[in-house]
C-alpha cells in the first residue's frame, strides 16, 4: 500500500501534464511566424536588460549616436520613446515594468550569447553590440523570444487559474480561445508590449486569491504576499492595468480582513520602478507613476490634458470604436469574446445570494452590537458566531465580479482617450488588456450553457454551438492572417484619416487577407521579367474633389492636401494597387518639390499609392495626402512614377512624367 502511494505521489498529475503542453504549443505557434510584428514603443524595454548586463548602466546615454537615436522622420531630439530626463540623462518614455518583469529572460539570453560568442571565438566586445545596426536582428529576435515565453506562460497560468473552478474540458476550450482567438496571439506573444507583461501579472494576481481562497492559514498568508509582490508590480508595467491592483486589495481587505497585511507587504515591489521614476524625473506625485509620459504632452499640459477629452461625442467615438469599428472593434476581431458576455450574468446569482445573507446578519449584529464591537469585530481573524460572513467575502464570484468592475473602468477610460485606435497596430491593441476578465466569463458562460443545455429546444442545442463555431473559427482567421502575413501599412497608406477606421472597405482584415493569398499565390512569378515588362506614365493630376491642377497652384506652408492620379499602364506586366495587400509590384507617383534653383525640398516628399490591380492597357487612380514645403516660394512639383517592393524600386529609374508650378504662399 506505501509503495502504490509513493508511485501515486511520484506521477505527474495530469494538470502538470496538460499545463506544459500548453505552454510548448504556444510558444510554438506564437514562434511558427518566425516575424516580429513591434513597434518602437518597445525599444526601452527590449534593450533595458541587456544594456544593464552588459555595460551595468541604467541609462541610455549611450545610444545617442546610434541608429535607435537617428531612425526617425524629424531628425530632431530623442524620438518618441526615450526622453531628455531633468539629471541629464536619457530615460524611457514609457514605464520600465517589463523589462523588470522579463529581466530573468534577458538574463539567460545574456548568458547564451556569451557563451556562443565564447565557443565562435569572438571577442568581448563584439558580442553584444547594441548600438551596432547590424545587432538590430538579434535583438529583435530577442524580443519575439521573450514576448513569446510571457504570452506562453500567461497560458499555463490561466489554465491553472480555471482548473480552481471548472471542469478539465471547459478549461482547455477557454485557454484555447484565449491563446489562438484573441489578441494575445497577435500582439501580446508578438513584441514586448505593455500588454503582454500585465496579463501575466493580473493573471498571477487572480491564482493566488483563488488559491488563497483553498488554502489553510500558512499558505494563505504566503499567497497573499506573493499577490501583493505582483500588484506592486502592475503600475511600473502598465499604470492603467493598476485598477486590477486596487480591486485585488479590496478583495483581500474584505475577504482577509487582518491577513490582509500579508499583501500590503508585497506592495514594495512598487519601488523598483518607482525609484526608476524619481531619479530621472525628480520626487513627486506624478512623477511616481506617469514620469516619461509627460514629454508625449503638448507644451505645459499634463499627459491627461493632452490626450483625453471627457466629452459625449469623444466617449460614443471611442466606446464604438473599441467594440465594433472595421478596423479596431473588439468583437469585429474576436467575434468569439461576445459569448462571454453571459458570464457576467452566472456571477450574478451566488454574488446577489451572499449579499442578501450578509446585509441581513450585518443588519442584526449592528443591532446587537455597538459600533465599537462591531468594528472589533470585523477586524478579527475568525468569526466564529457568523462564519458565513467570512465564506460569503471569500466567494470567487465577488473577486470576479471586483475585476469585472476594474475591467469596465479600465474599458471606460480608454472611450475617452482620443487615441484609442492604439497606433499603427494590428487590431484593438487597447482591449487586449481586458481578455483575462473575459475569459474568465467565457469559462462560466460555457459552464452555463453546459447546465442548460439538455433543458432547451433540440433547434437551439444546434443553433448556438453552430454560431459559435463560427465565430471561433472567425477569431482564429484573423490572428492566422494577421500573423502570418506581411504587414501593410494600413494606418498610413494610402494617408492615415479618422474616417478610414470606419470604412468597411479595405479594412485590415481584408487587406492582410489579401496579402497572405497573394504571398502564396505569387502571381508576379520571376521578378527580373516582371520588372522588364514594367511601364508606365502619369496622364493627369486632380485635387480631392476632383479637379483639375491649374498653375500655379497656390498653398500655404505645410498644407496637407489631398491629391490624386491618373496613371496609364503602357507596360506588360499589371500593377497592383495597395487594396491587394501586395508587397511587390506596388505601383506608386513620388512627388517632389524643386525650388528656382533646382534644390529639392526634403521636408515636403510624398506618395501616391494606386489603389486597386490595373492590367496592362488600362487605367488605374492613385490617391494619397502631399505635404507642402515649409518656406514661401514658387515651386516645381515634379511626379514620377515607380513600381516598387523587394527591390524593384532598385531596378527601375524613375520616369519623369509631369511638372506643376505651385506657388507657397506667406500665412
């Protein structure tokens, strides 16, 4: 009998089993692109770590001549994301939290370069060249590696996380849905966001109260620092996702009452970035929490003035925008996330039982009790006349229902902040911070509907597991093609306008679409012949409302004007215009300005982008937004026409096709 026990205990429970699983599919899905689809905002936090290892600085002074410092439109200042901090060093922009968080990664990368650059006999100094253009690869990599093993191991955790409350089915349908149909595919496993990082956090944070909620007394009060470690965490990876932080404490509060102060001695982890903070950007309030933010602010605003307006039409923009706009909508990208709505309505129920009860024995203790007694009373670690009160705080469906109401204030926020569309990404990247409250309502939802089943209509028990494959399998083809697709400048081409989010044209989906079965398809065959039958010329040049462009054409400096052409494909080979999502083949009008000297304005270069395939022979339109140059004078404005992407630009010369006089006018 001891000897089966020890085989027992020895064994691997199945939960263990299933969680490594997990973690070593996604990280092999989340890899299988081999791309990294970033952005800038995560230079910081991807050089952070290494940079300490390497040169034991905690600054970026040394990056001032490199091309992380150079490669931006102005040319002038740090760009966006690293900041003039008041010492007079180089800061982040943005909070340092996840290069806190992903320190130990960095750490083992570190050592696995070294000792690669050990054993290929490369010197010191050449193995970890940050500044060095050619290292920007290997960095890169390092990043998608990292985000990655975060967004993977977000899984396991949120696995685990369910195993506390639903059936092994439920929670592997759940993890599926939040791995592959949502946007922790596509952004959080993708780059080193914010995202990603406070996911893992929030996710750490609910698996220990739900443990806590399981546990004896020793335990409880080790889960509760470990909770308290991880929510002081949350304001130096992303400040909004703080709201989580405060609903947890609430919880404990309640639910703990004296245990509590096991997570308040947790909260210190909050000094590791604060410190950050306040040596660069001095002691206060603000400087706590927002620091770099500020430089982002237009001149003597704060971060909050500058970018969110508390007015009705900004929330109805955003509110919509968020949820189900073309080119942003929560549920236009996840159609899936909308059957967890019913969620909310399953934690309803024992939440609206345990409040009853509690305000009724609350109700007779105050009128049993004076105030003093009832405060001592609240305030004591067991109740042993009323132990009901302490099980009802302690139901999971209240610490469910506190981050629901963290996540719709973390949602509300966002309809007010004017730019909500996140930037030039793939998806609602904002809402990302909300799926671990949405999964969790998924699991009760398919909970819910599990229970229900056998009592309905035979006609619904075949409706709604049909709707909802479908929408599943929708959520799944967005993040495919999204990952493994070429990015197509959506945001920015043909011109980037409010008006484009809206449009159910050309949307992202569609043109990522487009890109990934042209990519597979590869209609262009051999580029050396495609580009031999490339020709063509611009026959005319009309403004955005369609008229003609008289000479001289007078502008203010700087104006953005929307402008289009009339091409002519004189050539063999078709164009294909920026609808088809192609990355090759693109047919584009460079437009130049030459003043009376023949110098070019290099302020003032733009595009046209022909807009759909044109055959040869026939005519396509160009469109796009021209920027004017800064200083008054009469000007050449000289368009060529090209045909450009993965080197085809390099092979052909540019065919000078039409010159209009434009005169700039003094504002």
């Amino acid at each position: 009998m001891a000897k089966r026990e020890r085989m027992r205990r020895g064994r691997l429970r199945p939960d263990v089993i299933i969680g490594l699983l997990i973690f070593v599919t996604c990280l092999f899905v989340y890899l299988a692109n081999g791309q990294t689809i970033s952005s800038n905002d995560n230079v910081p936090n991807t050089l952070l770590g290494f940079h300490w290892l390497d040169r034991q600085s905690l600054n970026f002074d040394a990056f001032r001549d490199s091309l992380f410092y150079r490669d931006q439109p102005s040319g002038v200042g740090p760009p966006y994301y690293w900041s003039e901090a008041p010492n007079g060093h180089l800061s982040s922009t943005y909070p340092i939290g996840v290069a806190i968080l992903t320190f130990p990664l960095y750490g083992l990368f570190y050592c696995y370069l070294q000792v690669a650059g050990w054993l290929g006999g490369m010197a010191p100094a050449e193995i970890l060249s940050l500044a060095n253009p050619e290292y920007r690869a290997t960095i890169v990599f390092f990043e998608k590696l990292a985000a990655a093993i975060v967004a993977s191991g977000s899984m396991v955790i949120f696995y685990n996380l369910l195993r506390c409350k639903f059936e092994r089915a439920i929670a592997i349908l759940t993890t599926f849905i939040f791995a592959f149909a949502t946007t922790t595919w596509m952004i959080s496993s993708q780059a080193l966001w914010q995202h990603g990082s406070a996911n893992l956090v929030v996710l750490s944070i609910l698996l220990g109260l739900f443990k806590a909620n399981r546990a004896t007394e020793p335990q409880r009060k080790v889960l509760l620092l470990v909770v308290g470690f991880f929510c002081g965490l949350l304001p130096g990876i992303r400040p909004t996702s703080s709201v989580y932080g405060v609903a947890a404490i609430v919880y404990a509060i309640l639910a703990y009452r004296r245990e509590a102060v096991y997570l308040l001695l947790g909260l210190p982890s909050f000094l590791l970035s604060a410190s950050w903070n306040v040596y660069y950007f001095g002691l206060s309030l603000k400087s706590l929490i927002v620091a770099g933010y500020n430089s982002m602010s237009a001149e003597e605003a704060s971060f909050a003035e500058s970018f969110y307006r508390l007015t009705a039409k900004q929330f109805t923009e955003g509110f919509l925008g968020l949820l189900v706009s073309p080119a942003r909508g929560l549920f236009v990208y996840s159609p899936i996330l909308l059957f967890a709505l019913p969620g909310s309505g399953a934690i309803a129920q024992p939440l609206k039982r345990s409040l009853k009860r509690f305000l009724q024995q609350s109700l007779k203790q105050s009128l049993q009790q004076s105030p003093k007694e009832s405060l001592q009373q609240f305030w004591t670690p067991r109740l042993p006349a009323k132990p009901s009160i302490r099980r009802d705080w302690k139901s999971d469906e209240i610490l469910v229902l506190g981050f629901l109401l963290a996540a719709l204030v973390l949602f509300l926020q966002y309809c007010f902040f004017t730019i909500w569309p996140g930037g030039p990404s793939y998806g609602p990247r904002y809402m990302t911070d909300l799926l671990p409250v949405l999964g969790l309502l998924m699991a009760y939802s398919l909970r819910g509907w599990v229970a229900i089943a056998p009592t309905i209509k035979p006609i619904w028990r075949r409706v709604i597991p049909g709707v909802f494959g479908l929408c599943l399998c929708f959520s799944l083809f967005t993040q495919i093609i999204g990952a493994f697709s070429t990015p197509t400048n959506w945001d920015g081409i043909p011109y980037p306008a409010a008006e484009r989010f809206w449009q159910w044209r050309d949307t992202p989906i569609e043109r990522r679409a487009q890109n990934l079965f042209y990519g597979v398809l590869n209609p262009m065959g051999d580029s050396e012949t495609y580009a031999a039958g490339l020709e063509g010329e611009v026959l005319g040049l009309e403004d955005g409302a369609g008229q003609p462009i008289v000479a001289p054409y007078p502008v203010k400096p700087l104006d953005r004007v929307p402008f289009q052409a009339e091409l002519l494909n004189r050539g063999r080979s078709p164009w294909y215009g920026y609808k088809t999502g192609m990355e090759r083949g693109v047919a584009v009008v460079r437009v130049q300005f030459f003043d009376a000297q023949g110098e070019e304005s290099r302020v003032s270069v733009g595009f046209l982008y022909l807009t759909d395939f044109c055959a040869p022979g026939e005519r396509g339109r160009a469109i796009g937004v021209i920027r004017f140059p800064k200083e008054p004078g009469t000007y050449q404005m000289v368009l060529s026409f090209s045909v450009r992407g993965q080197g085809l630009l390099k092979r052909l010369k540019p065919q000078l096709t039409q010159v209009v006089e434009v005169q700039v006018i003094p504002a």
